[in-house]
C-alpha cells in the first residue's frame, strides 16, 4: 500500500532509509532522492542512484558495489555488512551526544545529504543539464546547417554519399612500434601503419592509435585516442601514418588502428564508418 502519502510521512519521519535490492536489479530510487532532501540518510547498496550519490560523508554502502555469480552467497555477504554497519557506525553515530543533547557529526551528515539531493538529483538540474547538453546545441547546430541557403547540410549529406560508396574499399594494416620492445616511463616511442583509402582522401578521414594498458591476458582498459598524421603518400590511395606515444605509466600496454570519418558528428557517429586494422 505505499503512495504519495504514506511515501510523504516516512521521508519527513525516518532517520534513515534502508534500501537493500540485489545489485543491480535497482531501477533508479526517487524514493532515496525525496529521503535525502528532507535530511534523511541513505543507507543502500550501492546501485541505482546511489553509485552517483554515495559519499561517506552522507550516508552508507552496503556490499562495496561488488556483484556475485551466486545470488544467495552476495545476499550472505551484504547481509553481514548490513549488521556490521548498523552496529558499528550508524547507531554509535546516531547516540553519540557527548557535546549535548544533538548528536553533531549526526547533524553534518544531514546537512550534507539535504545538499547533495536539492542540488544533484531535483528536476531544476536535469532540464538544466538537458538544455545546455542537448536543446540549445541541437538549436545552433540547425541554424548552422541551414545557412547559406543550407550549404552545410548539402556538404554533410554528399560526404556521408561519397564516404558509403568508398568506405568498403579502404584498408588499415597492423600498426608497428619501432624501437625496442621495452621502453622506461618518460620515454617516447613512435608507431607507423599502412593506410590505404582508395578514392578517398587524407582530408575525409582520421586515423587514430587506440591504446590501454592490459587487465588480464587480453581485456585493456583505459583507453586512450592519439591522432596520427599522415607522413608519406606512395600513391595511388596509399599512404604511410605515424605518430608518437609517451610512456606515461608502467605496465603491459596494447594498441590497435582505426579510420573514422573526419568532421562533423554526423559522419564521425555514423554506423558502419570504422575500420579497424586487419
């Protein structure tokens, strides 16, 4: 039977909100936001909303955010840490009045949470967030396209024609660190590939190095995007790109080449229009 009304009287009257779904089975958690508005702290494993808004300085995890092949071993294990919390921090925390009859680390946490939800989590921010991310870039890139007696949009659309007719044609060869084969943090080394673009040109596309260090024997993670440079042309369609990588951490660290379209989003985000080394 829980409503508006009932959902009302508990965010004004609890001290704090318990929410235990099982990772990551949370759909959102509107129900936490309207708790932390009304100073309320949140107590909840770490899904949903929560992975955003949890600090330890307004509220509490349970389980770490780690997720379990067993379901019943992960209820086991957040179970424990739910006692665990409760007894050692939350009510030692909520009693704890030595400097009067208001327990004040209590009070700070309160006020951090309320803080946390009226700025972070109301709608004031999400159409905020809407308008400056998307509405008024969509209005100016719409006045961009149609200027000049829409000279821009017929640009786009002849390119993405151009791009699909020749896209298939292209071709990446397997990127080669010249050098040694172990390099010192600091150190700079330089990669080369073979490009072939066929009808296209330099102009129409980029070609990037994409690299990550290692997690495991082949996942990487962390990946980064380093722009190559077109440095020699043999000729019909052929070309020869290059680029330089600055070692920046140690590790084991991978990397590949790929071609995407140059320019507008409308081309480099179009599906299809990617090539990766072969």
């Amino acid at each position: 039977n829980y409503d508006i009304n009932i959902a009302r009287h508990l965010v004004q009257g609890v001290d704090v909100w318990l929410n235990t779904p099982r990772r990551p089975f949370e759909a959102c958690g509107t129900s936490g936001m309207k708790a932390a508005i009304n100073g309320v702290l949140n107590f909840s494993v770490l899904d949903g909303w929560w992975c955003e808004a949890y600090r330890e300085d307004r509220g509490w995890e349970i389980g770490g955010g780690k997720e379990y092949s067993d379901p019943i071993y992960q209820d086991e294990v957040e179970a424990q840490a739910l006692y665990n919390t409760l007894e050692e921090d939350i009510i030692p925390l909520f009693y704890d009045n030595r400097r009067g009859d208001i327990p004040q680390a209590w009070v700070h946490m309160m006020k951090e949470s309320m803080k946390m939800g009226i700025t972070n989590f109301s709608a004031k921010r999400m159409i905020k967030d809407y308008v400056d991310e998307y509405y008024s870039k969509a209005s100016a890139n719409y006045f961009d396209l149609i200027n000049n007696n829409f000279e821009k949009l017929k640009y786009l659309v002849e390119q993405r024609r151009k791009l699909k007719e020749h896209w298939n044609n292209i071709k990446i060869g397997k990127p080669i660190k010249m050098g040694p084969s172990h390099f010192r943090v600091g150190q700079e080394f330089e990669v080369v590939v073979d490009v072939y673009l066929g009808e296209l040109s330099p102009s129409d596309v980029e070609v990037e190095l994409y690299l990550g260090k290692f997690k495991g024997y082949e996942e990487i993670e962390k990946m980064d995007v380093i722009k190559m440079e077109m440095n020699q042309e043999n000729g019909e369609g052929s070309y020869i790109y290059k680029c330089k990588v600055k070692c920046g951490l140690s590790g084991r660290y991978g990397f590949n080449a790929r071609i995407v379209p140059r320019g507008d989003d409308y081309l480099v985000f179009s599906s299809n229009f990617i090539k990766w080394s072969e």
